[in-house]
C-alpha cells in the first residue's frame, strides 16, 4: 500500500488491472494525485518518510518514550513515527494535510487505539493538552513559525513540551541532546 502511494504510477497501475479502470479516467486521477502532493509540499514540507531504524534509536537515546507519553507528529506522512511511538508503547496524534496520506494513515491505524490521526494543517488548531512530545521533519523554513506554535501550545497546556526535530535546527533554541540528524529541545511554557 505505502508502495502504491508513494508512486502515483504503481497505484494507477493496480487500478487499471485490478479494476479495469479505462485510461482516461486513470489520467485525470493521476493528474489529481500529482497536484496534490506537489501542492502539499509547496505549502510545507514534501513527503520523505523517517526511517523506521533511526526512529529506535532516537525514541531510545535521545527522549526514551513510554506509555506515559503523548506523541504529536506535526506532518505525519505515511504514519511511519506514529507506529514507532505506539510499538513503544506511547500514545500518538498525526496531523497531516496531504489527504492521500491522511486517508492512508487512518486506514493503517483503524484497529490501533493508541495511534489517532487528523487531516489538517498542523499550524492551525490547538494540539492535545496532554501531549509530551512533539516531533517534526519539517521544512527548513518553516521552523521557527513551528517553534513559535508549540511555544504558544505549551502556554496552554502549563507544562513544558519536548520538541524533535529532524534534520532542521530550530533558530534561537538552544539544543538539549542531538543524536545523528535529530535534536530535542525542551519547550518550556
Ligand atoms: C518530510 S515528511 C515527514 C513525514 C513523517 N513525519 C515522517 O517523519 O515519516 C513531511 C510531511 O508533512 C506534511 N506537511 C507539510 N506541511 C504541513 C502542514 N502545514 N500541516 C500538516 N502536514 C504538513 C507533508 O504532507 C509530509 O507528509
């Protein structure tokens, strides 16, 4: 499946010979596939999943998550840290805006009842006043305005949030542990 989404050609493919959709219709879904995910990664960061082996190590050596914890995964794509924060036995909330993804992501997580998704855009609504653990694989230009939001959401909550960021440094934040590509910081509210 993750296959299927990941190349708008593989799914219409498997349209076309498990359905026996006509081409033209395949083309215009095609069309509509490719201006989704182009759109989306205009507004934000494009989808590139984390890796699932990373994920390990960092919710091991970097925040050692539990069952205590409420993580959020600001753009959650396929899902991929959702099912890493729930086999580690922690609750998980995925906003993502790509609704190809969304869809995908709550079909993946039906029968999870630790895992939740939304389709949205994270920088609108507030997140849950429970959460403890934000993660993000963002855009190098969206950072700070990222920052800024979970700055205001840990004012909300009244306690501080721990913050992930993958491969972006968050400006004027001061880092509290880097493992490989990923940091923590510790938003306090
Ligand atoms: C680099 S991918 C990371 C996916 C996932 N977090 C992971 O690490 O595997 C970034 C994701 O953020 C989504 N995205 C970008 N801007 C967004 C926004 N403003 N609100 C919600 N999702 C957004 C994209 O559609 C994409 O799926």
């Amino acid at each position: 499946m993750q296959l299927l989404l990941g190349r708008p050609s593989g799914l219409l493919f498997y349209l076309r010979y498990n359905f026996n959709m006509p081409w033209e219709i395949l083309k215009w879904v095609g069309l509509v596939i490719v201006i989704v995910f182009a759109g989306t990664a205009l507004t934000g960061a494009p989808f590139v999943p984390s890796r699932r082996k990373e994920l390990d190590i960092i919710f091991k050596k970097l925040y050692k998550l539990s069952k205590k914890d409420l993580l959020v995964d600001l753009g959650s794509g396929d899902g991929k840290v959702l099912k890493a924060a729930s086999d580690f036995g922690a609750r998980a909330l995925g906003i993502e805006l790509n609704p190809f993804l969304a869809i995908f992501s709550k079909i993946r997580f039906i029968s999870n009842p630790r895992v939740s998704t939304k389709m949205s855009d994270f920088f609108h609504g507030d997140l849950p006043l429970d959460t403890t653990v934000v993660y993000v694989f963002g855009d190098g230009r969206d950072m700070k305005r990222i920052a800024k939001k979970v700055e205001e959401q840990a004012q909300k909550m009244k306690h501080p949030v721990y913050l992930i960021s993958h491969a972006f440094e968050i400006p004027g934040h001061k880092i509290q542990k880097r493992c490989r590509a990923y940091m923590l910081y510790k938003i306090n509210p």
